[in-house]
C-alpha cells in the first residue's frame, strides 16, 4: 500500500490514495485476496518472478507514476558468513542482490526507471504499522466493531481486563453476602480467564496449541451460565443454607460432558468440521451436531434463569425492575445467534468481548434492579433499628416497617402521601412526613414538642418585651404631663428618698481606684444605680396609684438578678404573684431583694434561688442560698420601713439551708 501511495502522492506520501483506489475494485467487486491466479497480480516483484520461473506466462509491469524499492534482509547483532557462491544461488532463486544485480530474463530493467529508492525508513515504518487495520475497515470495510490488527488485539483484552478487575473490585465492597460474593468472584474470574486465553490465542500462529486454545473458549462459555443459574438460585437465601443443589450438580456434569467433546473435536468432528491442513481452517469451518446441542443447551440454561428472575420479581415492590435485565438478556442471545448464523455486524465483532461486557452489565442490573440481592440482610437491619419509620410500594401497601415505626391508621397514612412532599399534622407536637423513594414511599413521624416549647418561650419573651415597653411608655408619658410645680415638689420628696443612695454611690465610685477587685465593684455599683432608678419609679408609682402589678414587680427583681451575673452571683428568680401590690410595699420588697443581693456579692455567695409568691394570704419574698444566710440582717432603716408597712423578716433553717424571707400581707393591710 505503501507503494501504491508513493505513486499516487509522491514522496510526502501517505495511505489515503492507495486506499480510495482499493475501496473502489473492492465496492465494483473487483478486488480478490490471498489469490495468485487472478489476471492482474499487485505484489512484489520477486513474487512476480517466481512466477515466471515456474511457468506462468505474465508480464512483470512498474507503474509508470512510480513505486518503491526498498531492501530486504537479515539484521544480525554478529557478523553472519555465507557461502561463497551465495550470489549465484540467489540470482537462481530470481532474487535481485544487494548490489542490484538481478536475472534480465525475469525483471524488466527498463520499466524499473521510476522505481524509488526508498530513504526514509522512518516515514515507511510509522505508516505501515497500521496497514492491517486500515486496509480491514477502510478497505474490505471489515472489523469495524472489533480488533483489526496485533496491536489492538492485545490492547483490547487489557482494557477489558482492567473494566472487569475494577467491577470485581466493587463486587468485593459492596456486597455483604459471602456466597453471593464469591459466585460473582468467581463469574468475574471466568471472564477474565477467557479474555486471557484469546490473548494468548492470538499471540501464537496457526498451530495445534493455537486451536486447543480455540476449544478452550468453551470451558469459560459453558461455565458462565451455570454460575448465573447459581447466582439466581442463591439469590434469595441465607448464607446458612446449602450451598447448591442436585439440578444445578447437573446441569455442571451435562456441560462439562460437552467441553470434553469440545476438545475431542480432532478425533470425531462433531462439533467443528474442517481440514486441519489447511492454513484457513480458523474462518473456513461448519457446525456439527454437537455445536447445536452446546448452543441450544447455553441458550436454555439463560432463559431458565430468566424464568426464575421473572419469579422472583413478582415479590419485589418494584414490579418493573426485570425490564432491563430482560432487555440486555435479549440483546445477549440475539448478538449469540447472530454470530453463529455469521451476519456480518456480528461475525465480525470479538465474541469474548462482547459476550463478557453483555453478561457484566447484565449483572449490574440485575443487582441494582434488586432481582440478584447482593445486601438481603438490610430487611432485618431496617427492622431492627431505632428509626420510626416505614416503607410502602406504590399501592400504598406495608412493605418494611422499623421497631419504633408508628401506627399509622389508613387516614393518616393515605393524608401523608396525598401532601407529600408537605408534611401533616398527626397531633398538637408530631407531624407525619413521606418522600418519594425507588419502588414506592419512605414515610416517617418527627416530635416538635421541643420546638413548639421554643415557640412559646419566644411568646412569652415577646409580652414581656411589650410589658417592658408599655413601662417605658408609660413613664414617658407621665413625664411629658407632669406640671413643673408638681415636679419640683416630687422631685425634693424623691431627693429626700435616694440622697442616701447617692451619695453612697458616690462614694462606692471614688472608692473603685483603689479597690483589689474592681470588676466585683463596678458589678455592685451597677445593682445600686439599678436600684436607685427602680427605686425612683416606686416613688412615683405611689405617688400616682398607690399600687404596681405583680408582673411589673418580677420584672423589677429579674433586673437585679440579671445584674447580680457581674458581681458573681447566680440568681433564680421564681414569681407566681398575680395580684397588684402596694407601692409602698413594692419598695420594702425590692429594697429587701437589693440588699440580699449586695449583701451576698460581698460575701461571696454565688448561688440564690429567689422566690415571690403568695402564700397563706401573705406575698412572701424568699431567700435561698448555697451558703449560710443567717448573717444577713436589714439595716435599721429597712427593719422601720418593713414594720411601718406591716411586714415582717424571717431567718428559718430548711432541712439543713438557712432561708431567709420577708412577708406582707396582701392588699396593704
């Protein structure tokens, strides 16, 4: 082809000329093979000679656009002698020698003028290495789906190997079952073993071994649907179970019987019939009976396992899932009966290959379908584990439930999947969700009694916000329509009230440079500036009504509690008031609660659980602490204004914790 190109192109030559003209006898039909006799001969020309030498009348003819000469001979890493009449003997044998001498008689010196002698070795070499496969399928448009040439067809098998050793590699970690494992192992190993023997195969020249490498093939063919009948069967049950059967041992005696006749074949040719002398036996061959029996014992052996898939189908939720499966075990036997009855696509496409990749995505399907169960133990797993959950098919029927799986009445159930994927609202805290899954619905209940306690805390926190503000507001108010006479009056009265306070804050804050723990101090003089101002608004509150609401009072103590936080105390403020109380003794209740707690910050008590209720007819502000609060005593004049508002102070030891409380009675009096 080479030549051909040369003369067609010239020295920059490459294959495409020399294919189109070859194209074109082969599409007119003009074009025959490995064939001498024909009236027009492309070879070599000591092919051509030799011809002449043994009696052929023909001519010997150079293309006149010109052709390629180039030299043929041994390569040889020692010097290599010959004998010394070596020249002649090669002139006898029509060979032309180095030198270029050659016998006139049979090579035509005159046509030999546009003879190039080829140079470029390397141009030569790197277009002819793919001569084989180019004149295949470009030329005699055959092996199009399949290795043309050595190179692919070593290529080719490694590729395949490589798919298959990464796909049992997979096998290995994904499936859980021992025996379904080593099934699939052991089909993996089958095929890769077949592709290895064709590698081989075609490594080694028509020969005996070459041929029982052929027969061969059989051994993996045969084996392959045995362990598919295997893998189906297995399918299903545990791994405790036997491991086969008697039908299965059978079936294995009956194909191993026709492997033997397989590799007998020499002695009786009932499998394969043709002339072992002949150097075209491996395409010029027939079937005997026995093939017929192998390929229909094969083709019986995959549809029973088919059968038994389409049986075990019909007890998965997905009822579909053989379709696919079926489709590619279709393709399968088509492709088989295709290249037996040797249609062209199919005859000229690598069986191995092609069977091996057909039976391997056959089996991934089969799995992923769920027809060959690789994981059946995740049932009892799903049953078993903590999640309250349920899986239904399309009907809606149960297929899988958990232990903690609710019950669902049908109502419910049907709700569910009408709103998905919306949840509903099974009772006051659950909600019932369901997500589409393969084969049907996962369907599931969650708690939100811990979120609708969030809601109602963000509720409360909300009013006492707006209680906040409408406290805020209301002062706001009351300052904008205070008249300035009444506030000159109120503020002196109030002057009178806080001046001690003042000036005891005043005090605390030149005392705070010198002070070793300065972050304690400050923490207590923000308790007493937020007691001065609480303070403030008792007074006017009095001044006013008389009166402050039990809530407006808590929120009066959290404040002092929140703050307490700086100084190192942690207070627990628990109030169950509901009724107003006086203003007057608001005042003593909130100085009493403030000088606790600045009494404690002092002594280093850091945990006060603080409680305002009403308790026999009485509003009770009570004290208990992680230390010993029988220390604690109110200044004389707290002690006078406790009296005056008709309240009392108490110290009482609570099974071993001193508590310490002030008391009032209800409604003033």
């Amino acid at each position: 082809m080479s030549a051909i190109s040369y003369g067609l192109e010239g020295e920059n030559y490459s294959l495409d000329s020399a294919v189109s003209l070859l194209r074109g006898l082969q599409y007119k039909e003009r074009l025959q093979l490995s064939t001498l006799t024909a009236p027009l001969v492309i070879c070599f020309d000591y092919q051509a000679a030799a011809m002449l030498r043994n009696g052929r009348n023909m001519e010997i003819l150079v293309p006149q656009e010109g052709t390629l000469s180039f030299e043929k001979g041994i390569l040889s890493k020692e010097e290599l002698s010959f004998r010394a009449d070596v020249e002649p003997v090669m002139l006898t044998a029509g060979l032309v020698l180095p030198n270029g001498d050659y016998d006139s008689k049979y090579y035509p010196r005159a046509d030999y003028s546009s003879a190039f002698q080829l140079e470029d070795y390397n141009h030569f070499n790197k277009l002819s290495q793919d001569v084989s496969k180019i004149f295949r399928r470009n030329v005699l448009r055959t092996r199009l789906y399949s290795s043309a040439d050595n190179r692919e067809h070593q290529l080719l098998p490694l590729l395949y190997i490589i798919f298959v050793v990464i796909w049992l590699a997979s096998i290995i970690s994904r499936a859980m079952r021992q025996r379904i494992k080593r099934i699939l192992f052991l089909t993996g190993t089958v095929l890769l073993g077949w592709i290895i023997v064709r590698l081989i195969k075609y490594q080694i020249p028509a020969s005996i071994l070459n041929r029982y490498l052929w027969y061969g093939y059989y051994i993996f063919q045969m084996a392959l649907p045995v362990l598919l009948l295997w893998l189906v069967w297995r399918s299903d049950k545990m791994d405790d179970q036997p491991v086969s059967n008697k039908a299965l041992t059978a079936i294995a005696l009956w194909n191993s019987i026709l492997v033997i006749f397989v590799h007998t074949n020499d002695l009786h040719n009932l499998v394969f019939r043709f002339d072992s002398a002949s150097p075209t036996y491996a395409t010029d061959y027939s079937y005997g009976p026995v093939f017929y029996i192998i390929t229909l014992t094969w083709v019986a052996e995959l549809i029973a396992a088919i059968v038994m898939l389409l049986i075990k189908s019909s007890q998965l939720p997905r009822k579909k899932a053989f379709i696919f499966p079926l489709i590619f075990c279709s393709i399968l036997l088509i492709y088989a009966v295709g290249y037996i009855t040797r249609i062209p696509i199919f005859w000229e496409s690598d069986y191995t290959t092609v069977v091996g990749i057909l039976s391997l995505i056959f089996l991934e399907i089969s799995m992923q379908s769920g027809l060959v169960q690789i994981n059946n133990k995740y049932s009892s797993l799903f049953t078993h584990s903590s999640l309250n959950m349920q899986i239904l098919n399309w009907e809606g029927e149960l297929v899988l439930a958990s232990a903690n799986a609710p019950q669902f009445d049908l109502e419910l159930q049907q709700a569910a999947l009408a709103a998905f994927p919306e949840s509903v609202r099974a009772n006051r805290d659950t909600l019932v969700f369901s997500k589409e899954i393969t084969g049907g619905y996962a369907q599931w209940q969650e708690d939100i009694s811990n979120l609708n306690f969030l809601h109602r805390q963000i509720k409360e926190s909300m009013e006492k916000l707006k209680l906040a503000n409408a406290i805020l507001e209301e002062e706001k108010i009351r300052r904008e329509l205070d008249e300035e006479s009444a506030k000159l009056r109120v503020m002196a009265a109030l002057k009178e009230v806080i001046e001690a306070d003042l000036l005891r804050l005043s005090s605390m804050i030149e005392n705070l440079a010198g002070s070793k723990e300065k972050s304690r101090e400050n923490g207590r003089i923000a308790l007493l500036l937020c007691y001065v101002k609480r303070s403030s608004n008792l007074f006017f509150r009095k001044q006013e009504t008389g009166f402050i609401s039990a809530n407006e009072l808590t929120v009066y103590v959290e404040e002092l509690a929140e703050i307490a936080h700086y100084v190192g105390v942690k207070i627990l403020v628990n109030s169950s008031l509901k009724e107003v109380v006086s203003a007057e003794q608001a005042r003593s209740l909130y100085e009493f609660a403030y000088s606790v707690i600045d009494w404690t910050a002092q002594t280093e008590n850091p945990h006060i659980l603080l409680y305002l209720l009403e308790e026999e007819g009485q509003i009770v502000l009570r004290f208990i602490a992680s230390e010993d609060l029988s220390q604690f005593e109110p200044d004389q004049d707290l002690s006078d204004a406790i009296i005056s508002s008709g309240g009392s102070f108490a110290c009482k030891d609570l099974d071993g914790v001193v508590g310490i409380s002030l008391t009032f009675p209800l409604g003033g009096e």
